[in-house]
C-alpha cells in the first residue's frame, strides 16, 4: 500500500485509490463513515461496493468528500491580468496565479469568463484573442479544468465572422450575451458603468463622452448579430446565456433565442418566469455572503428563499462560491446536502456535464473536496482533486489503516 501523503501528484495515473473514514455528500445525502474508490479520474465505487485492496489509500480522517465546485461565470482573473487601471501582466503569470486560486477555494471546473467586449484595453477584443490562445496553450497544465465562456456585448459588432468561426470550431464553450453600454439618458446607469470602467483603462472625460455617442447607434445591428450567434452556438452545441434580463419580453426573446441559463436575472418576476420556461437561473455567490446586490439588483437570499435560483457562480470572488452553500443552510433556506448543487449538480447539468461531473456517483468525473469541517471557511479546505489526482493539500494527510481494516 502507497501512503498518499508522500508526493500524491506523483501517482501513476491508472493508480486506483480508496479515500476511506469519510462522510460522503452523494446527490441523495450524506452516506457517514464511508469510502470511496476512485481508478483512472473516475469514481468507481462507493461504500460497501469498494475493492479495499487499493494501492492508494486516503485518511479522511473522519471529514466530508463533497463533489467539486462547478464555476459557469467567474471574472476574477482579470484583477491577475491588470491588477490596477493602465497596468497588464504577462498572461503565464497571470493564469498560473488564478489557478492556483481555484484550486484553493474548491473550484475543479472553471468557465474564464472574458468579455468581449467595445472597451480598449482588458475588455477588447484583441485581449480575447490573446487569452485564447494563452489558454489553449496552458490548459494541459492547469490543476482545475479550464473552458471558455465569451461574454459577448452586443454593441461590439466588428469582426463577427470571427466569434461566428470560433465557436464554429469549438474554441468556445459558453456564450452569454451582454448589452452593458448604458442608455446616456439614464445618468445613475452610466455612472455606476463609468466607475468599473476608470478601474480598467485610462481615458480622460472628454474622450469617454464620445466614446459612449459612437456606440450607441450599433445596437440594432448587434441584436441582429446576436440571433446569428444564438444560431451558431445552437448547432455547435455551445451553451447559450442571456445576461442581466428585466422582464418578460427579455424571457420571450431568451425563449426563441434558445438560452438554457440566465445569468443575474434583475427581478423575483423575471427569475420566475424564466425557470418556467425551463431556463435555469445563475445568481451570484457574492451576493448572497456580503447580504446583497452591489448594483441594486434581487438579493440572492431572497431570491433563494423563493426558490428562484439554480446556480451560484463566483462571478467576481471565488471565495464567496465556496462559502455561499453554507450560508444559505445557516440562514435555514435549505440543507446544505441541497444547497451544494447549487456549485455542482446543477450547473454540471446546465451546461450539458450532467452525465459526467457535479455528483459523487459511480462513473463520474473524481473531481472532490475533502474538508476537515463544515464550516464554510475554505481553509477547512483540506485537499482538491482533480480527474482523481490530488492538486492541491493544506496540510499531509496520514495513509489509513492496512486495507483489511477498512469498514465502509
């Protein structure tokens, strides 16, 4: 028997592993005192179903295996790239530091959300461009599972066969589409988009004025566009968000759009509406741990108490996507065995990785967290795996008892 807490990474990849003396999150309960066998990245069995003579075994040491977090949108790894306005750091850099913060906070599978988007700077579409191509070339070498999420804004309507050619080629995972450009005569909406905006690029006042007049007479011809891009991601099998909706006809166009999530639904009507036409609404972790929207949208704990969301993402703060499952269960909104699918099961199954990740079940992805308590906090944390190789450990976790002492 190897003891797994010398050099885990160093497995061999076909090595089986049996984590034992552990309480298990399945998508049914907890299973207590239990084990679970894992060979080649999968889960192979659960409890008394194991083969205890595993090569590999794993103390849980009496803590609990929930399955890993699914994160459909999440920006924070902008702040790596540009951590302040008018500064940019070599993308290797960059995405090796936001890796090394998924995998901390519980994230196994990440959607890097870019924004394709009418800024200059960290918002444009040249950024997007060199992010893909930095991903595809690091992503072998990343601990969490990385996909692509374009968060395309509407009004940035150049080069359009070139989003419409990669999604064509399967270089895009998730597509929402976005329309941030506010209204000029809505004042409070052009401040609070102003304010992110002095955050990221550097442009005096005069030059922003004209700017956001000259975008403003692309948005017709970037609704137009948006039906074609539906169209494309349709066919490519792409998953298809909206973004920020407010109201039924927002629903209805979703609706013949074929959206399948809806991403920060403005209002309990709209959430509503929305799970009845079988979209699945995403909200905010954030949200729901600081207590409420930083731009006066729903409040996610109300929304949750209404039953009005599906999925948390990180959106901004990877942090709050770990805790916000146990803040909703000490808020008594639900038990945390349910409000965990909100980061696992039940995005797994909105962006079509139903039948592979987001549950603890024989033939799944072993993409797990093992936690010394559950007490929201992710240095609780304890170890991360991905494909069922250990990539991330807080602390040495001792090797079990000989296998004919297992008990599960």
């Amino acid at each position: 028997m190897q003891d797994s807490s010398s050099e885990p990474s160093s497995m061999p990849p076909n090595t089986s592993m049996l984590i034992d003396n552990i309480n298990v999150l399945t998508s049914d309960g907890w299973l207590e005192n239990s084990c679970v066998e894992l060979s080649e990245g999968k889960i192979l069995a659960i409890g008394a179903d194991v083969d205890v003579s595993a090569k590999v075994m794993l103390n849980g040491r009496g803590g609990y295996l929930l399955p890993g977090i699914i994160d459909l949108h999440g920006d924070a790894f902008e702040r790596h790239i540009t951590p302040r306005a008018g500064t940019a750091f070599p993308l290797d850099l960059a995405l090796a530091a936001n890796d090394a913060s998924l995998i901390a906070n519980g994230i196994t599978t990440f959607y890097y959300s870019i924004t394709d988007g009418f800024e200059p700077g960290p918002r444009s579409r040249e950024t997007v461009r060199r992010l893909l191509l930095a991903l595809e070339h690091l992503m072998p070498r990343f601990s969490c599972q990385a996909r692509v999420h374009i968060r395309h804004e509407k009004v940035n309507t150049e080069l359009h066969d070139e989003l419409m050619g990669w999604i064509a080629e399967g270089r895009i995972h998730m597509l929402s589409l976005n329309d941030h450009l506010p209204e000029l005569d809505n004042p409070a909406a052009t401040e609070r988009y102003l304010a992110g905006l002095r955050r990221r690029v550097t442009m005096d006042e005069t030059e922003t004025g004209h700017f956001l007049e000259s975008l403003q007479n692309r948005r017709n011809l970037g609704e137009d566009q948006a039906y074609e891009l539906a169209r494309q991601a349709r066919q490519a099998g792409v998953s298809l968000s909206s973004h920020d909706d407010h109201g039924l006809e927002d629903v209805e166009r979703n609706r013949i759009l074929g959206t399948s999530i809806s991403e920060f639904p403005m209002d309990a009507e709209t959430a509503k509406a929305s799970q009845e036409a079988g979209v699945a609404v995403l909200m905010g972790a954030p949200n729901l741990v600081r207590g409420g929207s930083h731009v006066g949208a729903i409040s996610v704990k109300d929304a949750i108490a209404q039953n009005l969301v599906n999925i948390l993402c990180s959106d901004y703060h990877y942090p709050s996507l770990f805790r916000a499952p146990f803040v909703a269960a000490e808020h008594g909104l639900m038990p945390l065995a349910q409000a965990w699918k909100m980061v696992s099961e039940n995005p797994a199954k909105a962006a079509g990785l139903g039948t592979s990740k987001g549950r603890i079940a024989p033939g799944f992805d072993a993409d797990l967290l093992l936690l010394s308590e559950l007490d929201g906090s992710p240095l609780s944390l304890q170890t991360t795996l991905v494909d069922g190789a250990p990539v991330f450990q807080r602390g040495k976790t001792r090797s079990s008892a000989p296998p004919v002492a297992v008990q599960c």
